[in-house]
C-alpha cells in the first residue's frame, strides 16, 4: 500500500522529458503554502520557473516503490554543487525519505570533498531538514535563506543521529 511506503522502498532514477510536468504539479503543490504565505504565489509562474529551469542530466525521480515520490537535482557548480527542486509528495513527506535522499545525495558528495549549496524559502520547514543534516545559513534576504554543507570526511558525522 502506498501509505506504507518503507524508508527502504526507494530508488532514484534518471528523470526524462516525460517527468517535466508532474514535477512542474509537486513544485506548485508542495512550495504553495511557503508561497502564499510569503505573498509571491503565482498559479502559472510557479509551474512554468521549473520548466525554464529542467535540465534533465542533473534531475533524479524519487521512487518511493513504484510510484512517483519526488525529485531532486544536484547541478555542478564551480565550488560544489547546487541542490535543487528537492520535492517529497505530500502524503510521504515526515516519513524519512527526504532525509534518506539527501543522506545517499550528500554521501556522494562528500566522498568527492565537495561543498553543496542550497536555497530555501524563508520559514519553510524544509531548513529544519537542511540543518540537521549539516547545512548553515550563508546569507538570507527576505524571501530566501542561502545555505551551505561542507565536505565532510569518512566516518564523521553531523552528531545528531542522520
């Protein structure tokens, strides 16, 4: 059943064109509440900036068994590397996958000694994720929080348990 989706029940795959659009429906399901609270909710433009921005090489589909549980997307830049469009499906959010992801995403960089940056809206739930799994706050404006993770070495670990 899909509500019992175990934390080991996932995978990730390599996202396709076909994936632009259900991914284009989480981002507007899931950044909605953040948005409107924050004012700069927009129906159309909300779908249409991840469609700008897809590039398919650097987007993973999040399986949580057979079904569609999410992406993320880690684009090389000069210094590290940018987490992207990071969406868990609402109704499997809180269960641990998120953390699993980025535990699997941050292991690989850090095996590679590289930094990952981040952006989240201001007071979205999402950087309490962030900072337990190492990310501090670089600079933030009013609308978002730029944060950063460094390279951790083999066998240390963030002291809090992930």
């Amino acid at each position: 059943m899909e509500t019992n989706t175990r934390l080991t029940d996932w995978t990730l795959r390599a996202a396709t064109p076909a994936d632009v659009e259900p991914i284009a429906e989480l981002r507007a399901v899931v950044m909605r509440p953040d948005l409107e609270r924050l004012g700069r909710f927009d129906e159309h433009r909300v779908r249409q900036r991840f469609r700008d921005a897809f590039v398919e090489r650097h987007m993973s589909i999040i399986m949580a068994g057979v079904r569609f549980g999410g992406c993320v997307a880690l684009r090389p830049a000069e210094d590290g590397h940018w987490l992207e469009h990071f969406f868990i499906a609402p109704d499997l959010q809180g269960q641990g996958l998120g953390s699993a992801v980025l535990r699997s995403l941050l292991a690989r960089t850090d095996a590679g000694g590289e930094l990952v940056r981040l952006d989240v809206l201001q007071g979205s739930a999402a950087r309490r994720l962030y900072e337990r799994h190492g990310f501090t706050v670089e600079r933030e404006d009013p609308v978002d929080v730029f944060m950063v993770r460094h390279p951790r070495r083999a066998g240390s670990r963030s002291g809090r348990g992930h």
